[in-house]
C-alpha cells in the first residue's frame, strides 16, 4: 500500500473563514474548530481538543464556543467532549452551547446524560441537543450548515458484517465560500455531491488499503472526490 503521511495541524483560511484540524487520526483522535468574525465552533472533539485550543485560545475565546458539531459517535470523534463540557462550566460558561448530532448517536446522548447528572447542580450554561435527522440547511449567525447524511459503518460484533453507524458530513459556508467535511464515509453520492466545487474538502481515507470498503473511503477515492473541490485535505488516513 502507497503510504501517505498526513502533517497536522492542517489550516485553510479565507478572509475571516478559517479552519484548523489538529488531527484526524484513526482510532485516536479528531479536532477541528472553524471561526468568523462571528462565530467559533467546534467540530468533533476527540481527545486532546481541550489541550489543543488551549494552546491557541484564551479561556474567554473557548468559552466563546456556541456550537459544536459530531459527525457520528465513534470515540475518535467524540472523546473529548467530556473534557469541554467540563471545562466549559469550572470555567463558568453562561451562554448556551448547542450539541448538533446525527439522530440516533447513542454516545453524545449517553455522554450528555451523564455529564448532567455529575454537574448539572452548578452548571450556568445552558446545554441544547439538537439531533439532526434531515439535510436542511440552516444558519448561525454568519454561518450556513448543511448536514447531510454518509455512509459510515461499523464492523459487527461478530465481525461477519457491517452495520450502519448514524453518520453525518457537513458543510460549511460564509462569506460566499465553502468548506466540506465528509466526517467518515465510505463512497456515497452526497459526498461527491457536497464536495464538488467547495473551496474545500476536507476527505477522510480511512481504508486499511486499496481495496473498496463499506467502512472507508481509499486513498485513490478520496483525491477523486477531493480533486472536484478547489483545494482539498486527506485525513483520517491509517498511520
Ligand atoms: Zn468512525
């Protein structure tokens, strides 16, 4: 298998419209924030987001977050929206922080349970899970998002099969430019569709190899689909 290192951080930035991927590592850790003038938003926090804005932001910046977006519930995804929400209220956050997730992410449901069970007493911010079941675009302040819905899935238990995983690609728009980010997928048409023509695509390559698999994108699919955006960025690529 052709080996392709991926460097991160990874940054894109357009005017105001700008983009850090601190890793998309598979099986470890994911970590993007996206900001405008107005806005600052998370996308999936896995491990080490904290530590990671942490070396970039203030504490009034990262308490700033008013949005946070997974794409599914697999732990490279979400294992550090814990560690934020956490941080958010010893910090004392006060303006509310809205959760996007695919319907059916039983992870950031169970996450947030718990969460409100240990903290809800001193909490001062307001928590909303939004469950998204639908691609309706809506809009953030200075921030359109349209969810739509890839194909990811996971092995079963008895590793015979594959089975669906709710999963959720979104892209990104300000200012009349675009950043696509398929989260993890396999080959599906909306990606191709969302991808085409953004500014950028943000493509995972998670295939173990060359091979076509209902898990992940190859390293040959991925650039195809990547290639149709203006600019384009692999991750999620095996190390
Ligand atoms: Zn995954």
């Amino acid at each position: 298998m052709k080996k392709y290192n991926q460097k991160y951080p990874l940054i894109w930035k357009k005017k105001n419209f700008y983009i850090k991927i601190y890793c998309s590592i598979p099986n470890i850790a994911t970590g993007i924030i996206i900001t405008t003038e107005k806005s600052t938003i998370v996308v999936d926090p896995g491990d080490g987001i904290l530590r990671d804005l942490n070396k970039d932001y203030s504490a009034k910046e990262i308490l700033a977050i008013s949005d946070i977006f997974i794409s599914h519930g697999h732990h490279d995804h979400v294992g550090g929206v814990w560690s934020l929400l956490t941080y958010l209220s010893v910090m004392k956050k006060s303006t509310p922080l809205n959760i996007y997730y695919p319907k059916g992410c039983l992870e950031i449901e169970s996450i947030y349970k718990a969460f409100h069970n240990v903290y809800s007493h001193e909490l001062k911010y307001k928590i909303n899970l939004k469950e998204i079941d639908n691609s309706r675009t809506f809009l953030k302040k200075d921030l359109k998002i349209k969810p739509f819905k890839v194909n990811h899935r996971e092995p079963s238990d008895d590793g015979k099969e594959s089975i669906e995983v709710p999963s959720l690609g979104f892209k990104f728009e300000h200012n009349g430019k675009s950043i696509c980010y398929g989260g993890d997928t396999a080959y599906c048409d909306a990606l191709v569709n969302m991808a085409k023509g953004s500014d950028l695509a943000i493509i995972e390559a998670g295939a173990e190899n060359e091979n076509e698999s209902d898990l992940h994108l190859t390293i040959e699919q991925a650039s195809k689909i990547g290639r149709t955006a203006k600019q384009h960025f692999l991750v999620h690529v095996p190390e």
